[in-house]
C-alpha cells in the first residue's frame, strides 16, 4: 500500500530532465494537416496518424495492451504474497522477532515494517524484473543495465524503508491510542503524509535518481519563461532532467506544492522534438500549474483516502474476527495485520483503477486544451502525441480509453490538437486576427 501510494504520488507528481544544447529538431506537418483553406480536423488527425508505420504500431498496441494484463497480474501475484505471509503465519513470526529484538512498541512496528517491505521485495522480485527490466527492454524502451535498474530499485526499497515506515509508526500509534476512531484520525495523518511527500519529492526525492538542472540554452528557456509570465507563473528557472540514464521515454512535468512547484522538461523531449513540440509540451505544464491540479488531487485523494481507511477499519474486524487466532495476529494495533490491510487495500486498488485513471485523464485534457489557447502550436502537440504513441496505444475504443488511459490517447490529443487548429487559422491572419 505504501509503496503504491508513493507510486500513485510520484506519477501524481507527474514524472517528467537535461543536457547539452540539443540541434532543433524541425516539425514534420503532413500534407493533409498543412494550413489552407481546405482544412479539415478530421483528415488533418488521420495524416497524422498514418505516419506512424504497420510496425510501430503493432508494437505500441503490444506494449499498451500488454499493460491492461499486467495490472491483473500484478494484482493478483501480490494479493498471493500478502495471503501467503498470512496463511504460513510468517507475519506473526516476523512480528515475533520484532518483539524479541525490543520492546517498544514504535520501534517493534518499524522493525517489523523494513522486514515485511524487505520481504515483498524479495517475493515480488520475478515480476518487476519482468514488468520494470525485461519487458522495457523487449519493447526498446529500456536505456538502463540491469545493475543500474536494480540500484534505483533498492534505492527506492531504502526511501520506502524509512519514510512509509514513519507513516507506518504513526499510524499504529494512532490505532492503539484511538481505537474507536483511528481510520479519520489515520485518513487526516496519510494525507497530510501524502503532502509532505509531494513537497518533498522535487526537492530531496528526484534528485536521488536523476541529475536535475537549470535549462541553460536560451533558444528554448527564454520563450518557455516567456510563456510563463503569460499566465502569471513567477518563474526564473525551468529544468532539465537526464531521464534517458533510464528511458527513451518522452516526457515533461510539473512536480511541488507550496513553493517547491517546478516545471521540467526530460531530455528524450528536448532532444527529439521540435521548437514547437517543447512549446506545446510546456502550455500542457503550465496548465496543470495554473489550474490547481496538484492540489484538487490532493482534495480527491482525502475523499478517496476517507473511503479506504472506512472500509480497512470494517474488512479489518471482519477478518480479524474470522482468521485473526489462526494467523497469529492479536489486534488490529498488532503489526502483523500490515499484510492483511494491504489486502484489502490492494483490492480498493484494483477496482479502482478505472475511476483513479479517469481522474487523471480528465486533468491531462484540460491541460491539453490549455496547452493549445496558450502556446497555439497544434502541430507541435501532434508531434509530441506521436512520440508518446511509442508506449501508449494511439487508437483505442472508446471504453478501453476510459478503464486504462491517465492520459487522452493519441487519437483524442491530436484531433483536439487539429480541431484548435482549424478553428484558429484566422490567428495568422496579420492584420485582424479572427476580428479581435
Ligand atoms: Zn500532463
């Protein structure tokens, strides 16, 4: 739960780097997309994605659909770990050793909290060395040694050791001095935890995995501070992280809260998309800025975080009363219950994947379509589409759009990125621009 949570708040964060100055890529438009007085959105969009080849396709779809499986697997092979720990009443031992090393109750919680996040790790090895490692690597995706890979992951093992496991303290504090009301009290602690991480995260937590630095070349820092003033962002930096040290993913992001709030761009974009694409990526940035998007989903994260600890509290007794003598496991304050909470978290989880995605996506559209009033460069969004259409299927159904995508798709951004467009030719126009 806990390291889904940092998961969860780490994409919230929306994960996006730096290098030398890259030689400007130019913008490819297709014949069909080009400007005229014959522009049509819709044919506009199809040239767009017939230039993505037979090939590429397949495989982003592979790659894409592939993903909807995993969070099956993923599912099901923890909840596997999680009863296995129960069942085989290796919780209670675990506690057991916990309480024969010290007796205080916070220290025997955080000692049982490194051995149960060492022990998941251990367990759940096989399937991130296949989901985060192999699987990368097969679709082309992976620039990172496996020594590498596997160093940020114990990294990230370390960070969950002592920051979950001060949220996991607290928390059980909590239930055994609040025992009527711990699931508000511990709703109020989680997302206030959640909070400190969001601030945290730009500042102390990125930096332990990628090197972050001030875009240093004008050409593109300038019109990117520029757009900025425009829409009342008081900003004098903006970054650059080296995010291809892991990926060839494209991407950008705004991460902070409360002064720590910081725009950046990844180098795989700089590197690989035009003037144009950096500028549209950057309007879709300032968008989640200026309209609070951080902070509404940190409001929806308190509503959905109410709702889960309701119902941990309840499944808990429930279990509890049911297995609670055969597992070993005394009382809900008792440690050993960490393995049956994230059970019935994972499930809260799982389930809601389509409504936490939706969320998101409906975020990343009006990004989107802030991104287009304020940059005004739809050809450059559509080329930034295309780039992230190499991990994320361009052209799906309607549904699988809305149980699987925290982004539009491909198809939806760049018709909403040609239907700007058309809408907007009279912007060139040098004399009276759409008779404003
Ligand atoms: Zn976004």
């Amino acid at each position: 739960m806990v390291p889904r949570l940092l998961t969860l708040l780490l994409l919230f964060s929306l994960l996006v780097a730096a290098q030398t100055p890259p030689a400007a890529v130019v913008l490819k438009i297709p014949p069909a997309a080009q400007a005229g007085p014959g522009f049509n959105a819709e044919a506009a969009t199809n040239a767009y994605l017939a230039t993505v080849t037979p090939s590429a396709k397949a495989r982003s779809d592979a790659y894409f659909e592939g993903g909807y499986w995993l969070i099956l697997w993923d599912f099901l092979y923890e909840a596997a770990i999680l009863a296995l720990l129960l069942a085989m009443g290796w919780s209670a031992r675990l506690r057991d050793m916990a309480e024969r090393i010290t007796r205080r109750k916070p220290l025997v919680t955080w000692l049982y909290w490194a051995g149960f996040s060492i022990a998941l790790f251990v367990l759940g090895f096989p399937l991130a060395v296949y989901e985060g490692f192999l699987r990368e690597g097969q679709y082309g995706l992976m620039n990172q040694s496996f020594g590498g890979w596997f160093g940020d992951q114990a990294k990230m093992l370390g960070i969950n050791i002592v920051l979950g496991g001060l949220l996991v303290m607290a928390l059980f504090g909590i239930v055994r001095r609040l025992p009527k009301t711990w699931h508000l009290w511990g709703a109020g602690v989680t997302i206030a935890f959640q909070a400190l991480i969001i601030l945290i995260f730009p500042v102390f937590l990125a930096p332990m995995f990628n090197k972050y630095t001030p875009l240093e070349d004008a050409r593109i820092r300038e019109p990117i501070l520029r757009l900025a003033r425009q829409n009342g962002i008081q900003a004098s930096e903006v970054y650059e992280v080296d995010a291809s040290r892991q990926s060839k993913r494209v991407s950008a992001n705004v991460s902070g809260i409360m002064g720590t709030e910081r725009i950046t761009l990844n180098d795989n974009l700089l590197n690989r998309c035009s003037p144009q694409g950096i500028m549209s990526t950057m309007g879709h940035e300032m968008g989640h800025y200026v309209l609070n998007h951080g902070y509404k989903m940190l409001a929806f994260l308190t509503i959905l975080v109410a709702i889960f600890f309701g119902v941990l509290r309840w499944g808990l007794s429930w279990s509890l009363g049911r297995w609670g003598g055969r597992w070993g496991i005394r009382e809900v304050g008792d440690p050993a219950v960490l393995p049956l909470a994230f059970l019935i978290l994972s499930v809260l989880f799982f389930v809601g994947t389509p409504a936490m995605n939706t969320l998101v996506r409906v975020q990343e559209f009006e990004a989107d379509v802030f991104g287009l009033n304020t940059a005004r460069q739809p050809d450059g969004e559509a080329e930034v589409d295309l780039l992230l259409g190499e991990y994320r299927k361009m052209d799906p159904t309607p549904l699988e759009e809305f149980i699987f995508f925290d982004h539009p798709s491909g198809r939806t951004r760049i018709y909403t990125a040609m239907r700007w467009k058309a809408e907007n030719q009279c912007l060139g126009d040098a004399v009276n621009p759409c008779g404003r």
